[in-house]
C-alpha cells in the first residue's frame, strides 16, 4: 500500500503568502495550486508577468476536495479554472502548466493591458523557442530530479547525474543570446519562465548532496559565465521573488525527494525513468 506524506504545511509563506492573499477575491479566473509545486510557480509567473486578474486558490494534493476533483478528475495541480459563457458563472479546466502558460499568453493578448508576448511572434523563433522549452521539460527537469533522487542504491553515481544535469544546461545557454541576460535577450520569455522554478530550487541539491550541483558560484570561467548571468537575472525578477515561500519550508518538502521517498507522480517518474506526468 502507497505511504503518502501528508505533513507539508498546507499554504503558502514568505512573500509568497502575501501574494496569495492579495489575490483571494473571487475573480472569474481561478489559479489552482500547490505553493511547493514548481509547475505551479511556472503557471504563476505568467500570470505576474501579463498582470493578469486572477484568483489564487491552494489545494492540498494530498487530500483533494472533491469539487475540485469533479473539475479536473486527475486531481493535479496547477489547474486553471477558465470562464465559459456570458457572465463566466461555468468554468472549464486546463492543466500542464506549459499548456496553461500558452493559454494565458494567448488569451491575454492585449499589449497595452497585457504586455509584450512571452513568445516571439516570428513563426521560426517562436517554434525555436518551443524547442527549447521542450528540451527544459524533457532533459533539465528530469536530471534536477535524478540528481536529487540520487541514493547508493542507484546505478549511478552523484558524479554521473551532476554531469548528466550539467550537459543539458550547457546545450541551453550555448543557444542563449550572448548579451542577455535573458534566453533571448533583454526581455524575459517562455523559455526563462519555464526553468525558473527549478533553477530557484537548485539550492536543495547543494543542501542535500555531497558536492550538490558542481556549479560554481563564482569566477569568470567562460563555461559558466553566460549561465551565472542568466540565474542572476531570474533570482532578482519581481515574478519569481514574489511567488516564493520561505526557504525552510522548501527543505521540508523536498526531503522526500532527496530521501527518495516521495510518492509524488514526478517523483514516481523519474525514479522509473520515464517522462514527467
């Protein structure tokens, strides 16, 4: 039978509680989330960014309730709750945050209320910047978590994942615009969006690993200059400071992931090998 840790402190903290109650009034569109989860964090800054009216709404996933399961059956989170009709009184689901951060970029459109695209309007970049999106989603995210995860038992050693982690930022900041600070360059977009959630997490492999990341913190070393650069520009962005809880809380919900205990479905999944749910 599953164990399922049912311990984390159940709402927000730090700055990111503050944000969460300036944005508890019912609005019409409803961000329902998980202050731990960094597909949440993901889904959230794109909403800081476009200032979007939205309402904030914490969800347990660890004991759902069951409106919210009638909404979204697979019970994840983040799930946006989207008005339908004339006085948006029905709501229809979307889920996987990439998805839900193109919704909102799409669906938000308007540059004077809104802001630029998070995605380059030119067909060729907007598909490059999807390429590397996917490359985040597919190959930094699941060696963070294989990293993490790392225990003796495994077929591995911590020298493999941080080279395996290593090798696959490498390929995304060779492709970053060499001025910056951002992927594209002075203005921020999907693809920093889409890893700033777990690039703010990297301090828990430091915390939890012996030798954690391998990444340095300082020097000029042009291997990871252009790196340093952009993580800098990513901690200090208003967006993610703000949708941040404190960092003690982060050490406690991630223990079960460095302990590889955690029965999460990202968790299951990269202890399985297999693609993020």
């Amino acid at each position: 039978m599953t164990t399922v840790d049912t311990s984390l402190p159940p709402e927000p903290s730090g700055a990111a509680a503050g944000l969460a109650d300036h944005h508890s009034d019912t609005q019409s569109l409803k961000l329902y989330g998980g202050w731990f989860c960094p597909f949440v964090q993901r889904s959230w800054i794109v909403l800081e960014e476009k200032k979007i009216p939205y309402q904030y709404i914490e969800v347990n996933p660890y004991k759902k309730e069951a409106s919210f399961l009638a909404m979204n059956p697979r019970g994840l989170v983040p799930t946006l709750a989207v008005p339908i009709g004339t006085h948006g009184s029905e709501q229809n689901p979307l889920f996987e945050s990439n998805i839900i951060s193109e919704y909102l970029d799409e669906q938000y459109s308007d540059e004077i209320k809104y802001g630029p695209s998070l995605l380059p309007k030119e067909p060729y970049e907007r598909a490059r910047a999807r390429l590397w999106i996917d490359h985040i989603s597919n190959k930094i995210i699941p060696a963070f978590y294989k990293l993490l995860q790392h225990t003796k038992e495994k077929p591995f050693t911590l020298d493999d994942g941080r080279k395996e982690l290593h090798k696959h930022i490498h390929a995304l900041t060779e492709q970053m615009d060499p001025e910056g600070p951002f992927f594209a360059g002075k203005e921020l977009s999907m693809v920093d969006i889409s890893l700033a959630p777990w690039a703010k997490r990297l301090w828990l492999i430091d915390h939890y690993k012996t030798g954690g990341t391998g990444i340095p913190s300082e020097g000029q070393d042009e291997e990871w200059g252009r790196w340093r650069k952009w993580f800098k520009a990513i901690a200090e962005r208003k967006s993610v400071k703000d949708t941040w809880s404190a960092d003690e809380r982060y050490i406690v919900a991630y223990k079960r992931y460095a302990d590889d205990t955690t029965n999460s479905e990202v968790g299951q999944a990269t202890r399985q090998g297999k693609r993020l749910p």
